[in-house]
C-alpha cells in the first residue's frame, strides 16, 4: 500500500533519523552507547537521504580494500565492528560526504 506513496515528488527532500543503542558489559562494567543519526537531503549535490546512508556499504568497501577487514565469504555487520579501527574508518568515511553520528 505503501509504495505509491513513497517516491519523492519534484522539490521533495527526504531525511533519516536513526538511533541505535548497544548495551553489554565492557571491560568487566555495564556500557551503553547510543548512536543517533539525523541526515538530510544534500541540496548542493542533490542526493537524497536514502542513498548517503547507503554510503556505509562503500565505506566498508573501501575498508577491504585498504586491508582493514580481511574476512572471507559473507559476514554480517557486526563481524566488520569488531576489528580494531573499523567503526573509527566508516564513521570518518561518513563524515567526509556530511554523514555524521552522534555518540553518547
């Protein structure tokens, strides 16, 4: 019912929000760390929300190729996380094309 209604009229801008909250032990103590994201349409390239959140996918690309992740086969996200200076590299990835988090 949805998709008729989901595509962006001419002079439309979209924007995301997100939030992720991670909770567990670290180090022995209780931690919690929450990600907040709110992006907008880029008027100066003209790119919509949807599609620079979706420049995660290529900064982990790019993470493979500068040898950051060396996993084989299909791995899920939270596998990419773990290795030392990855979320680090996608976060300033995001951040150089105006993608930014929020942690706290």
């Amino acid at each position: 019912m949805l998709f008729g209604e989901l595509p962006l009229k001419e002079g439309e801008e979209d924007f995301t929000i997100m939030r992720i909250v991670i909770e567990g032990i670290e180090n022995g103590e209780p931690k919690k760390y929450t990600y907040n994201l709110l992006d907008k349409f880029n008027r100066e390239t003209k790119t919509i929300s949807m599609a620079r959140t979706g420049y995660t996918c290529t900064a982990v690309a790019n993470l493979m190729l500068d040898g950051g992740f060396k996993n084989e086969g299909v791995s899920a996200p939270e596998i990419v996380g773990i290795g030392e200076g990855n979320l680090t590299y996608v976060l300033k990835y995001l951040a150089e094309r105006g993608v930014h988090y929020r942690i706290s």
